[in-house]
C-alpha cells in the first residue's frame, strides 16, 4: 500500500491519490529488459477552491509502443476511458497530463519528452499541465504552463518514503 | 472554501426544528396552566432555562426531546421543604400523561408520548428566593429525590444569570455573524458528543460545560475577502482551535488500579454568578469518564486535522461525516467539482532518450 501524496503549489494543494501511485508503482522499469509505460492524468478541480484531485491515469493498452526506451500512446482506449468518465460525471474531469516511466533510479526528462510537453501545451487549452515521470528510486512531477518553454519540477515523492 | 457551505446544511439540519420548539412551548404552557389553577400552590414566575433559551437547541438522535423550565415561586426559601413543592407538582401532574411524572435530583420531569413512544419531555426545575419580596435576592433550588436523603436540599443558584452570560457573548447586530458561528460550534459539538458518548448514567460530558467553555474560550475564525468585500467564515478552523481549547483543559490526575493513566477537567460556573461553592460542571464524571471524554477529544482533535490537511472536498466530507454524523452532507462528486473542457492531446510520445 501507498499513501496520497498532496503537492503544496502556489494558492493550490494537487493530491495524487494513493490508487494511482500504486497503478504506476507496477510499471517500474526494474529489469533491464522491462519496457516503459505510460498513459494519461485524469483528475477534477474543487468547487470551493483551486485544488486539484488527480484519481485515474490509464495504464498501457494494446495498440500503445513500449520499447525500453520509448513509450508512444497510440491506443484510442485511453481517449474512448476519458470520454466516458467525462460524460458519467457531468463533466468534472480533465485531463492534466501524461505519465510514462524510465529506466533510471531519478527519473529526468528527455528530449523527446520536453518536445512532446511543448506541443501539449500549445494545444491544449488549459493553462497548465503535469507531467510524471516514473523512476526507480522516486516519481517526479512537472508543471507546464503555457507560454513557458521549460518544465517545472513541483514535486518529487520517493518511493521509499510512501510506505510500498 | 466552500467546505463551509456543507458546513452550514450540517447546521441546519441539526438546528431544533422549529415546529418541535413551538410544540413544546404548547405542552410547558398547559402544565403551567395546571399549576397556576391549582391549590395549595403558590404563585411562580416561569423562565426558559436550557438549551432553547441560549437558541443553542440540537435534534436529538434516539433520545427525547427536552424542554427546562424554571419556577421562580414567590416564597421565601425558608419556610418551606426543599421536597414541598416538588412532591405537590409531582402530585399535580402524575397522571396528566401516560407516562407520568418522576421526581428527579433537580427537578420534576413529565414525559409525553408520541407515536406510542416517548417522545419528550418537559423539565420543572422549582426555585425559591432567600426573601419573597425582593426578587433580586439569592435564588434557591429545590434539589432531592425525597425527603430521607442527606442530598436534599436548598442550593444556591443563579440559573437567569447563567442565561445571560451565554446570550450576552456576541451580543447586538454588528456581532451576528460572530454570534451565528459561536452557536453553529456549539451545536456541532453537542452533536458530535451525542453521537459519541453513551447517554446513560454520567457518561456524557454535560452541554453547560461545553457552553460555558465556549463563551469563555471560543475564538471566531473569519477572513476577509476583498474581492467579495465580506468575511468568509471558517467552520473547520473554529471547530478544531475549540476542540484544542478543551484538549487543553484536562490534567494529568494519576493511574487506576487497572493501570489506566487518568485525566481530570474541571471547569467552574461562572465565579461573577450566584452559585453554590464548588460548581465544576463536570464534577458528576468519575475519573474514567473523565478520561474517556479526554480520549474523545484527543481523537476529535487528531481527525479535524486530518480533514484540514485533505485536498479534496469531497473527502473532507466523508471524513466529517466519520466525525459528526449522518447529517454531515457527502456531496456527489460530479456536484463538487468545476465544469471542465473535454480535450486531450490525440497521441503522445515519450522517451527516456
Ligand atoms: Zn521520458
């Protein structure tokens, strides 16, 4: 088991929820040979104040690449899981960014990783987004904003601290 | 924070309902109609003591309601019994309902039925002055079961006094807001101590005690927005710092024979009111109650914080509703939480290298 991690942020508290810290848990790169994973952040944002509650991500489906080094989400299933929650729930939950794990005790992202976070953030419509990467020793997140070519790290959670 | 807002449906709903006050009143009023025609009794002045007169009333859960009225009789102290007048008012009003009456330490309760259960009861708690003719002098009550125990007897007593020092907190319209946060704190409590302690015996801490602390101890915890050009009210805040005042209050009082570390409180009447001497309003707890009421308030305090340090509303309010209750309102998910754009990125690609 896994406790809730609650990120303090500017005027904001974001909670990742114990249930998906343990989904990407399962997904650590610990063998040289394991593949990456990844998926999507879906979470809402409190009535009251600016919290956010990040609840599901969507684990690695069929049609996604998973090579060692790359994880390319190509699978429909994770949008066609969005859209269902989305209309279930009249429309309280967002998306909030892509999670995906690497190969390394403390997890930095890539090249290719910061392209692909520029491109989200120019087309999605929200302000901001958060990305997790999953290492072996910690789990780290970045918030994007828009009109901000670099990440920010907000948060790094290790693993041994969370009690697995 | 709209935590507040579930807040306030709380309050609401454990709030005394109005129709239940005013039925109440009915049934008070014929028995004092009883009373007043009657011989042999002399002439009183009737008070709203209790709960409704500090408008501090909360629903009770699988109990009865309960209304206090105090008679203040026209009759010097002196020349009668303590169990005079109780006994006749007992004799009065035995048969009035199916339930009947009963003669208890402070007063004479009769009790109605509702629904073929009992369902309320009225209090009648007997006063007499230390001089007939001046109504400013010292107030007694009648306190005893019967006439044969070492208990019965005369006490000094302030109960209007006591009235006024609650209702005297917060007092005039510019303190309403204030005032309406003091009584919602209190009304929390009284039901989170309904639900928590056993009804029975002496068990449950007494609701003057935790009124009492609260006039003293209570602080308003309110922010000014300047956007909406108000104060925002924090219920959470308010009942946690409470909570800790009272936390505060118990004292290290040595260990049981079972090896129990046990804890004491003492809180006295107001020293400024006409009271007997040795007025702590818990004095009626043992020692391993007293503990336990510590113990409670311990873990009152520990999963009040828990809730403060939650990010998410919907389950702060699963865990208040732990807390305080079914009448703490759970909101739906979908009802908690912000409209949102239904976008995502159509493909994303990721690399460690
Ligand atoms: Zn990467």
């Amino acid at each position: 088991m896994v406790c809730a991690v609650i990120i303090n942020a500017e005027n904001k508290r974001i909670k990742l929820c114990n249930e998906i810290i343990g989904l990407m848990y399962g997904y650590i790169q610990w063998n040289s040979y394991d593949t990456e994973a990844g998926g999507i952040i879906l979470g809402r944002e409190n009535l009251g104040n600016d919290n956010l509650i990040f609840e599901f991500i969507t684990k690695p489906m069929k049609k996604d690449i998973r090579t060692k080094n790359r994880f390319l989400r190509k699978d429909s299933e994770h949008i066609e899981f969005y859209k269902q929650l989305y209309s279930k729930h009249n429309g309280v939950y967002a998306y909030y960014g892509e999670w995906h794990t690497h190969p390394e005790d403390i997890p930095h992202y890539s090249i290719i990783d910061l392209t692909n976070w520029r491109k989200i953030s120019k087309e999605d419509p929200k302000e901001m987004q958060y990305h997790i990467i999953v290492g072996r020793k910690q789990l780290r997140i970045w918030e994007m904003r828009k009109k901000c070519f670099m990440p920010k790290l907000v948060c790094e959670v290790k693993w041994d601290e969370i009690n697995i | 924070m709209s935590l507040q807002k579930y807040f306030k449906e709380f309050n609401e709903k454990i709030k005394m309902d109005y129709d239940v006050k005013s039925e109440l009143k009915d049934k008070r009023d014929i028995l004092l109609e009883i009373l007043r025609n009657a011989e042999g009794i002399p002439a009183f002045k009737k008070f709203d003591q209790g709960s409704y007169s500090m408008y501090l009333g909360v629903e009770p859960l699988d109990k009865e309601y309960d209304i206090d009225v105090g008679l203040r009789f026209q009759v010097n102290c002196d020349d009668y019994a303590p169990m005079d007048l109780k006994d006749k008012i007992y004799d009065l009003l035995k048969d009035h309902t199916d339930y009947g009456a009963t003669i208890k330490k402070p007063c004479v309760t009769v009790t109605y039925k509702k629904d073929g259960e009992a369902a309320y009861h009225v209090d009648l708690v007997v006063y007499t002055y230390a001089d007939k003719d001046d109504t400013d002098s010292q107030l007694y009550l009648a306190r005893g079961k019967n006439s044969e125990s070492d208990e019965t007897c005369w006490e000094k007593s302030d109960p209007v006094g006591l009235v006024n020092y609650v209702n005297d907190k917060y007092k005039g319209d510019d303190a309403k807001e204030d005032r309406e946060q003091f009584r919602r704190i209190i009304r929390y409590f009284k039901r989170w101590k309904n639900k928590k302690f056993s009804s029975s015996g002496n068990a449950e801490p007494p609701s003057i005690g935790i009124t009492l602390i609260a006039v003293d101890k209570f602080e308003v915890s309110k922010k000014y927005d300047y956007l909406e050009e108000k104060y925002i009210y924090d219920d959470l805040d308010a009942v946690l710092n409470f909570a800790k005042e009272i936390k505060d209050l118990f004292k290290f009082n040595g260990i049981s024979e079972s090896g129990r570390c046990l804890y004491s409180i003492e809180y006295d009447l107001p020293s400024e009111l006409k009271f007997d001497e040795n007025t702590n309003v818990f004095k009626k707890m043992s020692d391993n109650y007293m503990t336990d009421f510590k113990e409670k308030v311990d873990a009152l305090v520990t999963d009040l914080e828990a809730v403060k340090n939650e990010a998410d509303e919907v389950e702060q309010c699963k865990k208040l509703n732990k807390i305080f209750g079914d009448d703490f309102p759970i909101p739906e998910v979908d009802n908690a939480a912000k409209q949102q754009m239904c976008y995502i990125p159509p493909t994303s690609s990721s690399g460690a290298r």
